[in-house]
C-alpha cells in the first residue's frame, strides 16, 4: 500500500522502500534516508552524528546510528527491531504522520485556512491582541 502522509507522499524512494523493493537498510545514501532520519527526529529519536548535534539537517546517510534509532523506533512500535525500514517500518510511520503531522500540512489548504482567520473578527484572528491578552500585559 502506498505511503500517503504528506511528507512521505512524494518520497519515491520512501514508497520503493513501503514496497521492500528494495527496502531502507545501512549503508544507503539518498534523500530517502534523509526523510527517514526527518521523521524519526520529529518523533522524539536523537541523531547527533547525523546532525552534528542538530547544528546541521539530517545526513542522510544511513549508518549505525539511524539503524539504531530505527530499530528503538520498531521496538516502541512492537515491530521486528531489525533496523531495515520496509512495508512494516514504513507503514508504522505513515500511520503516525498521516494522523498529526504539523510540519508537512498541505501548503495550499493551510494557506486557505490562514487567509481564512486573517479575514475573520479581529478578535479571532492568529497573533491578534484581545482583551485577555491587554489585561495579562497590564
């Protein structure tokens, strides 16, 4: 089954991997693997090698770290902790991002939305100042 979370919809490489043809395993460099990374930063899981201490984007480089990262990441999930992001892997992860992804909303529909609350009371609009916020400034 295809990968539809926003940010692994258009990974062809992440839906190759969903299709264990060939899966995401050590050893591989690609943009894949720098999504993989992505998401497991974004849950929570720590790649200091891979990120030169989150000074830097992830390296994409799928090494003993990621692997490691990954197999805590099965394990959390009660799937085979074997390091290697497959259908299972995968799948696991587009469940997760497909329900709350706040960093990979569909640009087009946030925008919509914003324009939206933009548009609205002032009172309702985002980063408006309401009477709470006056009294709280004092």
């Amino acid at each position: 089954m295809p990968l539809s979370a926003p940010r692994f919809a258009k990974s062809d490489r992440l839906q190759t991997a969903s299709a264990n043809s060939p899966a995401l395993r050590r050893g591989e460099t690609s943009r894949g693997v720098t999504d993989l990374q992505r998401a497991l930063l974004d849950l929570g899981f720590t790649l200091p090698v891979s990120t030169k201490n989150g000074a830097k984007p992830p390296d994409g480089i799928f090494g003993a770290e990621t692997e490691g990262a990954l197999k805590k990441f099965q394990g959390a999930q009660s799937l085979t902790a074997d390091g290697v992001a497959g259908r299972d892997t995968l799948g696991a992860l587009d469940r997760i991002f497909l329900e709350n992804d706040p960093f990979f909303a569909d640009p087009l529909a946030a925008r919509a939305r914003l324009l939206a609350e933009m548009s609205g009371p002032p009172s309702q609009r985002p980063f408006a100042v309401t009477t709470e916020r006056q009294r709280a400034r004092g």
